[in-house]
C-alpha cells in the first residue's frame, strides 16, 4: 500500500487530516472500523454519494472520557485499473459538532442526505 500523508492544523479549530491516494489500488484503509474497534461509537450525521464509489461522510465520534468530534471520511474507489482511488479523513478534535442541517445550508448542491444513497 502507498503511504499516506498526515497533517495535524489549529486554525481556528485542532484537526488531524490523513489522506492517501494511488492509481488503481483498492482501498485498504478504514479509520471508522478502526475506532469502532476500540470502543468509540461512529454514527452518521450525513452523507453525499456520487454514483456506487464515491462518497463524503460526516460523523460524529463518541469514544468514554472523551469529547465527541466530527470526523469527515472522503473516498472514491478507482473504477478502472488507470483511475484514482483516494481515502481522507479529517478529524475537528474541538470545533462545533455540525448537524445535517448545518450541511445542507453550508453546500446546498452537495445533496446531503441522512444516509448514504448509491445510484
């Protein structure tokens, strides 16, 4: 698997951003399991689907003795072995968690949704 870059910023809010990308490659990484399997609780406040391999999710993450963030997941699977799959995720450790409603006012053309809707 390619390497993925890592970059933590605190303008205004602390973030972590983790994004990978690679010409034909499935994608290997996921941060939600990864957290659920150490005891936090991933619930979907919203979801953008473009077509069945691309999708933006907004999350929020409850884990014990922690304050909830949000975490924003981004992928696209490559549809051809000459196409890019990529993979980000972006975690506000201390903003505002955002609502759906947020969402759809921030990026009405994004088609928000409560779930994620694959044509």
């Amino acid at each position: 698997m390619d390497p993925f870059t890592a970059t933590v910023t605190a303008d205004p809010n602390l973030s972590l951003n983790l994004e990978w990308m690679a010409v034909g490659e499935p994608i290997e990484l996921d941060v939600e399991s990864a957290l659920t399997n150490r005891g936090a609780r991933v619930t979907m406040i919203a979801c953008a689907s473009y077509g069945a391999s691309e999708s933006v999710v907004v999350q929020r993450v409850d884990m014990v003795g922690h304050t909830p963030f949000a975490m924003t997941v981004a992928s696209r699977h490559a549809p051809t072995a000459s196409a890019t799959s990529y993979y980000t995720v972006s975690a506000a450790l201390n903003g505002p968690l955002p609502t759906l409603a947020d969402l759809r006012r921030a990026d009405p053309d994004a088609g928000w949704n409560a779930t994620c809707v694959y044509d």
